[in-house]
C-alpha cells in the first residue's frame, strides 16, 4: 500500500541513525573545542578548515554524486566492480598527489588568507587530513549504492570513536590546540580511508577503465563549480566578518553555523542518502508521485521541528556546549537554522536536476547566489555586524532555492515542482513556534522553562501534520503506515 513510502523510510531511518552516529563526534566534540579554544582561536579554525574544504571539493571534483548515477546505471556485476575500483584506484593517485603538495600549497594558503606565512603548517596539517578524508567519502557513497545500510551504521561507529579517542589524545592528553585538530582528524581519516579503500579493492577486484573515469569526470565536473561557489560563499563570510570585524567575530559565527549545520549533517544529508538514489532509480518512470511528495513533506516538517527546537533552546545549547564567551551567537541561531531548513528545501530540485542530468546549470546559480550573498553581507555586516552576517546567510540561501526551482521548472517540466503553498503551510507555524517562545522565554535557562519550549516544538509538528502541509491524501498514507510500525512489535 505505501511501498514507496516504506521502502524510503526504512532505509532512512537506519541512514538517520548512521549519520547521527557519524556525526556524533562532532556534536560531543563542540564542547572540548568552545573549552580548549577562545572566540578568536576558534576563528583561526574556522578560516582554516573553511580553505581546506575548497581543496577538498577540488579534489573530489563531485566524485560522490557521478560515482553513484555511474554505478547505478551497469547493468551487470561485471561493470559496477569496474566502477568501484576505477573510482578508488584515481580518488587515491589525487590524494596522494594533494599530500605530496600539501606544505607549498599551505604556504601559499597562509599568505591569502592571514597576509604571511605563519599559518603554512597548520594551513598543510589541514589540507592534508582533508585528502585522506576523500577516500573515507567514497566507501559511505558506495556502501549508501548498495542500499547497505547496517554497514554504513558500523563503518560510522568506527569513526565516532576514533575521532573521539585521537582528539581527546591530542588535545587533553598533549595539551594542543587548533593544530590538535587536524592531527586528530588527519590520523583517524588516514587509518578509515586507506583500511575501506583496501576493503573496496578486495570486494570488487583491481581494475582500471579509462572510459568509466572519463564518465566520471564528466559527470562530476559541473559539480566543482558549484561546490566551490557554495564554499565560497561560507569563506567570503568569514572572510568579511574577520576584515570588517574581529577574528573573534569570525569564531563567535562560525560556533553558529557549527550548531545549525547539524541539521544538514544529521537530518538533509540522511534523507538524501536514500531519496536521491531512490529518485535516480525511478527516473524512467515507476514511482509514485503522491508516496514521494508525502515523504519529502515529511522531511521538512521533522527539518523545520529540528530547527526550531534548536531556535529555541540556543541559550541552553550554548550554556552546555560553550563558555559564555560564545552567548553573542543566541541571537542570531533562529535565522540560521531557518537557512539550513531552505538548504534542504533546495535538494529537492538539485536532485532532480542531477536526475536529468542537467547539472551544468548549478554552477551559474551559485555564482549569482554568491554575488548576491557578497553584496548582502558586505551592506548587513556594517550596520548590525554578527546578525547582520546571519541576515545576509538566510538572504543568499532564499536566493538560491528560489532560482534553482524557477531553473528546474523551466529544464524538468515533468518533474513535480515545489508545492508553496503546502511548504509555507510548514515553516510559518514553525517560525510562529519561534517567535512566540522568544517572547516569552528571552535568554532564560531553568528546567520548566526548557521543557515549555519542548512542548511549543511538540505543538508545532502536531499543527503541521494535521494541517495542510502534509493534506489529507498524505495523511491516508501515513497514518497506517506509523500504525503498522507500532503493531510490528506486539506481533513479533
């Protein structure tokens, strides 16, 4: 009765625990990093780690996305193993070559980003353990090809722990600092990367196709533009906030995007996992329009819950996880987890774009996002500063989603576009839900006050599952399929 649905959400559930996993060392990580390091050290990270995701997107040159629309498409064993081993044998000859070239490229970093060299090392550390982290990607984009699901949870145990036990070593142990980091991060990538790469080989066998690779590139090339446009934009910030401000302005924003992008790591990124390989595999027809449009609504509906959750509950968030050096940052959390909700709005047309294969477009939307975001940033940073910053984040990101779907709406008509109405049907409770506890609650941290703001989220996603958002169609699927999911239990 709902097998799309179903299908869709039990992988995605397990997906969502992967990556909550995957992300967890994160998450317990933020409170060691706000203890070790000051508003300005953290900032040094920040400009740091923000180059070394240029060089990786660079290296990856969109390798996860053509990996898998490539391997999807062999129609026999024969040819997906040669994908697999074609794809790692050349993702680690680039890392290889990204290591060897890691401290002039650091050097030359350092000199752009601070005015000289005194950052170089750091600046190769960070580069490097990037590299090797690439190889790590390639295994959980291949195992999420699979629909193997239970080994993506595993392999994603495996890395919480390892991050956890080598920055604890690093930091605690050693007593270092932001060079901790990277080293951390460095040593567990390297051993997972190298160690899954092997398994890979051994799976599918040492083979090269320079067809396959040149597919590959094809594929994944209009990617690099776009990422690096989408990098960029998070780095012009940084980078005007440190001239126009303070590096300790830089820090304070980026422990912001640090919280609100848990909503794409542990939510976005987890749906995407099962609903764009879903979507490529129907692209010849064969879904069901109202089961996907249920299950995508579903989506920004648990998204805007997560995000407002999190809106509401920033100053206990900051109390737990920071020094109150950090507190500036509560007021501007409600508009950047608002821009990761329409962050994950705008996969949906993304994907389908990438399931016509018209990906050449992305690039050019994110060069116009990044002239209006620059534009905005460098206008809202000088009159309100820090919030001035989140102001331009959510401006550039309703930019964005607005001309994807508008693009998409032009080159894949017979795609469902984004329906508005039911969309806006979601997020305006939502921000109501905000709004309203901000009122009554401001900076307070007290157990009852926590707990009303639990409720209000609570309230909300009853409003939106009842209300429009989902619609009674959506809900005729629904409802007997979470009834199915509470029955399974008792009968087993």
């Amino acid at each position: 009765m709902a097998s799309e649905a179903g299908a869709i959400l039990r992988h995605g559930w397990i997906y969502g625990i992967a990556n909550m996993v995957n992300r967890a060392a994160g998450i317990l990580l933020l409170p060691l990093y706000t203890l070790v390091l000051t508003p300005t050290e953290f900032g040094v990270y920040a400009l740091v780690g923000v180059v070394g995701d240029l060089l990786a997107v660079m290296l990856m040159i969109g390798m996860n996305n053509a990996f898998t629309v490539v391997y999807l498409e062999q129609g026999d064993e024969g040819g997906r193993r040669r994908v697999v081993s074609t794809a790692v044998l050349a993702l680690g000859g680039a890392v290889a070559a990204l290591v060897a070239l890691a401290w002039p490229a650091g050097w030359a970093a350092s000199r752009a980003v601070f005015g000289d060299g005194a950052y170089a090392g750091l600046m190769a550390l960070a580069l490097g353990s990037v590299a090797v982290t690439a190889l790590f990607e390639l295994a959980l984009a291949y195992l999420r090809a699979c629909k193997r699901s239970g080994a993506c949870l595993a392999v994603s145990f495996v890395k919480a722990a390892a991050l956890l036990a080598l920055n604890a070593l690093f930091l605690l142990g050693l007593g270092l600092k932001v060079e901790g980091i990277f080293l951390a991060n460095a040593a567990a990538f390297l051993l997972l990367g190298l160690g899954l790469a092997a398994a890979m080989l051994r799976a599918n066998g040492i083979g090269f196709s320079v067809p396959v690779l040149k597919k590959l590139v094809r594929l994944g090339l209009p990617y690099l533009p776009q990422s690096l446009l989408d990098i960029a934009n998070n780095f012009v910030m940084r980078w005007l906030l440190n001239a126009l401000l303070t590096t300790a302005a830089v820090g304070l924003f980026s422990f912001g995007m640090r919280l609100a992008v848990l909503l794409y790591m542990l939510l976005t990124a987890s749906f995407l996992q099962i609903w764009s390989v879903r979507r490529l595999e129907t692209r010849h027809g064969g879904g069901d329009p109202v089961q996907a449009r249920l299950v995508f609504h579903l989506f920004v509906v648990l998204l805007s819950a997560a995000a407002a959750g999190m809106a509401l509950v920033g100053p206990e968030l900051v109390w737990l996880a920071a020094s109150p050096d950090y507190a500036p940052v509560i007021g501007c959390l409600p508009l950047l987890v608002l821009a990761y909700v329409l962050h994950g709005i705008r996969m949906h047309p993304e994907v389908d774009l990438m399931k016509a294969q018209r990906m050449a477009v992305l690039p050019w939307i994110s060069a116009a996002a990044l002239a209006v975001g620059t534009v905005l940033a460098v206008v809202l940073v000088s009159v309100w500063g820090l919030m001035g910053a989140a102001l331009a984040n959510l401006g550039r990101e309703l930019f964005q989603v607005t001309v994807t779907e508008v693009v998409r709406r032009r080159l894949c008509p017979d795609d469902e576009p984004l329906q508005i109405g039911r969309l806006s049907a979601i997020l305006l409770p939502g921000m109501a839900v905000v709004a309203a506890g901000m009122l009554l609650f401001g900076d307070a941290v007290t157990p009852a006050v926590t707990a009303a703001k639990v409720g209000l989220t609570l309230l909300f996603v009853l409003a939106a599952v009842l209300g429009p958002g989902i619609g009674a169609e959506g809900r005729a699927i629904l409802f007997p399929l979470l009834g199915g999911l509470v029955r399974r239990p008792q009968s087993v």
